[in-house]
C-alpha cells in the first residue's frame, strides 16, 4: 500500500497543507527525525530528476533495468551518505550524485563491448572519438528550442512528444505513465507532431 | 521513421539545464516502475545500513568490550546457576525401587545424546537427536546427500566406534539387564522409525558449504534474487527433506483465508523459507524442478496469486519467463468474492481481475501475430473465445462505454485492439497510428446470449475491483 503513495505523492505528498511545495530543508529534517519518512519525501520529490538525469546518460548503453538500478543506487546512496549538514543544496547534491554514477555505469557497460585496441596498431592515431563536440553543441541549443516549443503546446500533448521522442517510448508505454488510453495516445502524438512540425517551421527550424 | 529518429537524436543532445527543466516539470515513469525502484533502494538502504552497523561494531573499541564483559557476566551467571542446579537435583534424586514381586524395569537415565558426526571424504554429516532412550535402545539411520551412514549407538563398544570411524558422544547410564534391555528394544522400535522419518538437517564442510553458495549466487541474475530454501538447507539450517508445498495444500490454505497478506502470513508459517524470491514475489515450488510452483506477488495491483507451470517448450505465451497459464489460480482480493463467481476459470483458468479499471501489464500477455489473427479466425465468436480476458491478460479500458481490449503484437509493431460489443477488431502500427487496419467486424456472429454472459462476467471481474 505505501507505493500508491509515491506516486500520488507526486500530486499530493511532495505539498504542504498549505499548497507550498516540501522543500529541501523539511526533506533534510525528515531525514534525520524519521528516515522512513524523509525518504519518502526525497523520493516523491527527487525521483523524476534522478531518472531523468541517468536515462539521458544511460540510454546508449544500459537497459531499462541498468537505468533503474543506477537510480535506486543514487538515491539509497543519498539517503545513507547525504550528511544533513552539508553546504550544498540537496538537489544539487543529487544532481551531481546521479550523473557521476551514470558515467560511472555507463563506462562500466561500454567496457563489456568495448574494442580493444594496441598501442602499436598503426591505425591507433586515426581512432578518434565518437563523439562530435561541435554538433553536439549545435544540437543542445537546438534541442533547447524544440523542447521550449513543445512545451508550448501545453500538456498532454507535450507530455507525449517528450515521452516519444527524448525518452523513446511507444503509445503503450506513454498511455501507462499519462494514464491514457493507447489509441488516444497515438492520435494526440499525430496530431502534436504536425503542428510541432508548423510551430518549427515557424522559426526556420524545418 | 527518419524524421523521429533524427529528432531523437537531437533530443538526445540536450544540455544539463534542459534535462533538469524536463524532470521537473513531467512525469517520466509509470506507477509500476516507481514502485519496483523504490523497493529496491530500501533494501538497498538496509543492505548499506547492516554494512554500516558491520563496521561499527568492528571499530568501535568500547562497544566491543562492554559487549565483552557482558556476555563474560552472562555466562558467568549461567554456569553459576548450573552448577547450584545440579547439585540441588543430587540432593534430591532418589533411585528408583522395584516393587516386591516385580522384576526390576528397565530405566535410562540419559543426559545428553549430542551429535553423531561421521567423517566422510564428500562432506560431514551431523544427526542431533534428543530422544535418547531410542538411541540407547534401537539404531538411528542417517542419510544424507546419497551418502548412508549407519550407526549404532546403544551398544556399540568404543573399539566399534573408531571401526565406524565415528565420533560418538553420549552418556547412558542403564541398570537393567539384558535380557530386558532387548525387550525394551523391541518396544521402542516403531518410535525410533518414526524419528528416522523426520528430517534431518545436514552440515556440510566448510569447503563444501563455500562451494555450493558461490553456485547459489551464480544462478542469481539480479541482486534481489535469492533462494531461500537452498540457501537455509546449504547453511544447515534446514532439511532437504522437508515437505513441499503442494497443490493441494495451497488450495486449502487459500480457502481458510481472505485476504492476499493473510495467505502469504499463513503460508509462511508453515513453509518459512521460499524456494525464490524477488524484490516482486515469491515462489514455492511443488518440486525441486520447479515444474510447478505458486508465485505470490507482493505489490502487483491484481493481488494476484497464482499458480503456474513452467514449460519452456512454449514461448508464445511469455517471452519472458516462458510461462504456461494454463494451470493457473488466482486469489482474490476478497476470496469470498471470487468463490461466489463459481466458474471453474477460477479455479482452472487464468483470471486477470484489475484494482482498476485501466491496467496494464505487457509482460503476461499474449501477444499474437498479425498473420495469426488473420488466418485462424474468420469468426469473431471463435477469435473472441481465443482472446477473451478470462484465458488471457490484455490491457483494458473503457471507452465511451465500452470495454475494449488490447494485445501487444508480439513483434512490437502494433497492437491489436478488440471491442467486444461491437464485435470489431483492429490492428495498429505504431508507425502509423492514424491509419488502423480492420480485420474483423461481425457484430452479427455473436449470439446475443453469449455476449450477455460474457458481458455479466466482465461486469462482475470489475465490479470486484471497484
């Protein structure tokens, strides 16, 4: 019973009384009256952030279930090792928790399917990396622009795009998160998609 | 399909800040997955927890010594107590007399009987037994591990016990002759049978506890696996032989209680340690090949309980566990409920009763082909009788009023969606959700009777869950 908790925390938990969100200060103290409950805050609140931070580094490498084990590492490490007094705040704590054990796992994953190369190889100076830091910087900026426009279209349909196109899911999947049904899901994404295409060509992105 | 890929790829190059933004403002998984997270980071805490209070204990000098010099007062105590104890208890004892007339009964008097341990090449077997006047008086079989050791414990000569190469601990102290003890033999017999029916816990070497432990963590997949059984027998904390779970029993536990907690309390009562468990559920097995077993799922939404047969000759069913359904029971939320249903599906089939009316769970659906559905059913009747929720597990939801159904295609390219009222099936592609193929609508071929029925069924699974 105490996991339909979480997520109706996610309307109702993670809000005082009063309408005003939990903030970290009230998690922090919870953590050290009632662990329990504190953890349940940090996690009603942080949970979303820390999955989204690790699926953005790990969805090259890892499985859904290498996503979730990472997750559950970051925030069971946060609730063990987070010292109350500690300077920084506790999302930023969480943040850069979350993204060092992301790369930590990612690197652990790629090792598996890594290609090993000798130093002597006389093809070893032409290997370069894989990544391509100036699109990537093209990319991030334009990105920026498309999420500011999806977000645009207002929910559910932003919901859906972001759920389709940054965390890959099909209308199954986005119809269990939103509640939704599936057929509802695939005619809303159709119908998004187009006048995200309008909205983009707008602004000569397309 | 270019086109979502690239924007995918662009997406995928968003920047900290953006990601940041993202999660706070959607919500990015779904209920089960929150909860199999959040589980998994609490036994997580109580593993690191357990670590953390392991060190402590270690380093901490002055706990360690106050610990130290209590457990040196405790046993002080204890051997104190004894002591006064057993010299009172002579004070007091008083040989038995015979009566006139009667010849002398036969009479042990036994201490302690404390372990039989015979040294054998494979592994070292241990048999306790309490009672000892059945030791004294017949012979106890051990067997354990394929490995028979027989030995005799009453009246076997110390020059036997090194033959047996055997270490024989026992004090028994016996005042009658004989002749009589014979006797006594011969009347004790049937209860010593009965104690060499019970089981009995086997210690291994160390070496060979080891060996089979790291075996044990090999097969596990995932950190939360474990295997409780196998594990409590290796450690020696349980016997081999100890009954199964059957059927049968199952069954009759399931009858005598009404909620799914309560049948999980009661279960464990008799049978403490399952054969798996997950941070999910837990299965006893009816057999050490695990042919059959009952699962009992800890926070699925369905309670579900069920019994299931592993058959992995059949892969349609569960591309995941190669489940076969076919022997499947569920228990209720509310058992009286479902016994009020009287359908032998409850008790023979497969049924999927929802704590809501929106649920859905691709991993125990059927998932057909496209070529399937086309071929085999021109008859909606004969395709809903395939498809109907009772045997299978689709997702469901209502929709203007009416109940439709959805099954995964099993190549992950569509779905098929059936609405039972309006006896039409189609097939989606997720590629192209506006255009949605119909592959069946004959409303006609469904006797009004029939979809009453099984209208009143569905009806009656809801309302359940409600």
């Amino acid at each position: 019973m105490r996991y339909m908790y979480i997520m109706k925390a996610q309307s109702a938990d993670v809000f005082q009384k009063g309408g005003k969100p939990m903030n970290d200060d009230e998690i922090i103290s919870q953590m050290e009256l009632s662990p329990e409950n504190g953890f349940k805050l940090l996690f009603d609140k942080y949970y979303n952030y820390t999955y989204t931070i690790v699926y953005h580094i790990l969805h090259n490498h890892g499985s859904q279930l290498d996503i979730e084990e990472c997750v559950s590492d970051v925030l069971s490490d946060v609730m063990v090792s987070y010292d109350t007094k500690h300077v920084d705040t506790l999302k930023a704590y969480i943040g850069t928790s979350a993204r060092r054990r992301a790369i930590y796992m990612s690197r652990l994953l790629s090792r598996k399917s890594a290609r090993h190369t000798s130093i002597d190889d006389e093809n070893f100076n032409e290997l370069a990396s894989a990544d391509n830091v100036e699109e990537n910087v093209a990319n991030s900026e334009l990105a920026r622009q498309i999420l500011d426009k999806i977000e645009e279209l207002g929910s559910p349909d932003a919901d859906i795009l972001i759920q389709k196109y940054l965390f890959d899911r099909n209308s199954t999947e986005i119809a269990r998160v939103l509640k939704m049904n599936p057929i509802t899901v695939r005619s809303r994404c159709s119908r998004a998609v187009k006048r995200l295409k309008a909205m983009l060509a707008d602004i000569d992105i397309l | 399909m270019n086109e979502n890929r690239k924007l995918q790829d662009i997406l995928h190059c968003t920047d900290n800040d953006t990601i940041d933004k993202i999660a706070e403002k959607y919500t990015l998984s779904d209920e089960a997955t929150s909860q199999r997270v959040y589980e998994r980071c609490v036994q997580k805490m109580m593993a690191k927890k357990d670590e953390k209070s392991g060190y402590t204990e270690m380093f901490t000098a002055e706990k360690y010594k106050r610990r130290t010099m209590l457990r040196i007062a405790g046993l002080s105590a204890a051997c104190i107590a004894v002591v006064s104890g057993v010299f009172l208890g002579l004070r007091n004892v008083k040989p038995p007399v015979p009566e006139r007339g009667e010849e002398s009964s036969v009479f042990f008097e036994v201490t302690n009987i404390t372990s039989i341990v015979t040294t054998d090449s494979d592994a070292v077997v241990t048999t306790t037994k309490a009672n000892a006047k059945k030791a004294a008086a017949g012979s106890l079989t051990s067997a354990a591990e394929g490995t028979a050791s027989t030995v005799k414990t009453s009246q076997t000569t110390a020059s036997q016990k090194k033959e047996n190469n055997s270490v024989i601990s026992s004090t028994v102290k016996s005042n009658a002759n004989p002749a009589k003890q014979n006797k006594a033999a011969d009347t004790v017999k049937p209860t010593t049978q009965a104690a060499a029916e019970t089981p009995i816990v086997t210690t291994l070497s160390q070496a060979e506890q080891e060996r089979r432990l790291a075996e044990l963590d090999a097969k596990k997949e995932w950190p939360s696996w474990d295997f409780p059984r196998e594990r409590q027998i290796i450690l020696g904390n349980y016997s081999a032989d100890a009954p199964r779970l059957s059927y049968e029993e199952a069954q009759q536990i399931a009858a005598r209680c009404e909620t799914k907690d309560e049948f999980k309390e009661e279960l464990a009562k008799v049978y403490p340690y399952p054969d798996f468990r997950d941070a999910a559920s837990q299965q006893y097995w009816f057999d050490n090949e695990c042919s059959e077993y009952l699962e009992v799922r800890n926070y699925e939404n369905t309670k579900l309980i069920v019994f299931t047969k592993r058959d992995t000759s059949n892969d349609r069913i569960n591309d995941i566990d190669n489940l076969d359904w076919k022997k499947a029971v569920l228990i209720a939320p509310d058992l009286r409920k479902l016994e009020e249903i009287k359908a032998d599906e409850a008790k023979n089939g497969y049924i999927r009763v929802y704590d809501r009316a929106v649920f859905v769970n691709d991993n125990y659906g059927y998932k057909p082909t496209l070529a399937e559905v086309r071929c085999k059913y021109d008859d909606f009747a004969e395709l809903w009788e395939k498809f109907k929720p009772i045997n299978l597990c689709p997702d469901t939801w209502t929709e203007n009023g009416k109940t439709v159904l959805t099954y995964k295609d099993r190549n992950d390219e569509g779905y098929f969606s059936i609405v039972p009222e309006e006896g039409l099936v189609t097939y989606i592609k997720y590629d192209d959700p506006d255009n949605c193929e119909v592959i069946m609508q004959d409303k006609g071929r469904v006797s009004a009777e029939d979809m009453a029925d099984l209208k009143e069924f569905w009806n009656l699974i809801v309302s359940m869950t409600d």
